[in-house]
C-alpha cells in the first residue's frame, strides 16, 4: 500500500510504502522511475509492529512507476494508484502525484465540533441497592451468595 501526504516544502508529497508484517523477508527495499530504477533500492526498515515501512519525498504533478524487490524477487503493489505493463511481461505498479500538484497544502487542524456552551454529559448507571449484587443473571441478594473462605499460606 502507498499514503500520500503534503510535504512541507512546496511542490513535493511524502509518500509511504508499507508492505504487512506477513511479508517474511531478510531484504525489503522499493526501486522505480523516481531512483531511475536503482538496484539496491530504497530499504523498507520493519517497525515493532512487524509492519515494512519506507518515506520518501516526491515532487508532485508526476506519475511514477516502481517495485518491491523482496529477497531479490521483483514484486507488484496492486493497491497502489494503479499498475501498468512492463517490458518484461509483468506489471509495474504507479504513484499518482498529478492531482496532489493541486492539493499539496498542509491542512490545518479544524476546531471542535462540540460547542464549548453545550455541557457533555456522561450517562451513569444506577448506584446499587445496600445489599444487592449486580451480575449478569440480574440482581440478587448477598445472603443468598456463598461465603468464601480466605485463601492462608501453608506453613513450612
């Protein structure tokens, strides 16, 4: 999967390849149109979640194409923006970054939508009655319960 994100500098998007934690590999890196195609890729680090992640930043207006190369094996991303033919009788996948060229801002962060006159209140459950015990057969009384007897440490 690949996100997309505005950058802070003007004309460029952070783009995230995230391939899942189920993807068993020594060796995950990402290589396309935008490194002319390197060999050695750019590296996909594996966070504490298992999940492969790589962060570069792309100028936008631009379609690029790329692959994962997992463990020297050329794989496609179908759930990226789109794929195309290659001249090795596969696919590549693409990055579309034409429309983000337009919508490249940093969005600034909306105020709440709750009004500050309005008061939130939190429903409560009733208190229970002196004596009574609430479970998931309904109530019943603490007379009826059967007395526990205090758990005491062998002695040695």
């Amino acid at each position: 999967m690949i996100y997309k994100r505005a950058s802070a500098r003007p004309g460029f998007a952070l783009v995230t390849f995230e391939l899942p934690s189920c993807v068993w590999a020594d060796r995950v890196a990402v290589t396309g149109t935008f490194n002319n195609w390197d060999d050695a890729g750019i590296p996909l680090v594996q966070s504490r979640d298992g999940v492969w992640r790589a962060t570069i930043e792309l100028p936008t207006g631009r379609r690029y194409e790329f692959r994962y190369m997992i463990d020297g094996r050329w794989q496609t991303d179908y759930h990226a923006d789109g794929f195309t033919d290659n001249e090795y009788g596969s696919h590549n996948s693409v990055v579309d970054l034409i429309d983000s060229a337009r919508s490249a801002t940093v969005t600034e962060r909306q105020p709440s939508k709750v009004a500050d006159s309005q008061p939130t209140v939190v429903p409560h459950l009733a208190s229970p009655r002196e004596g009574v015990v609430r479970g998931f057969s309904g109530e019943r009384s603490t007379a009826g319960m059967p007395r526990m007897r205090p758990r005491v440490a062998a002695a040695a």
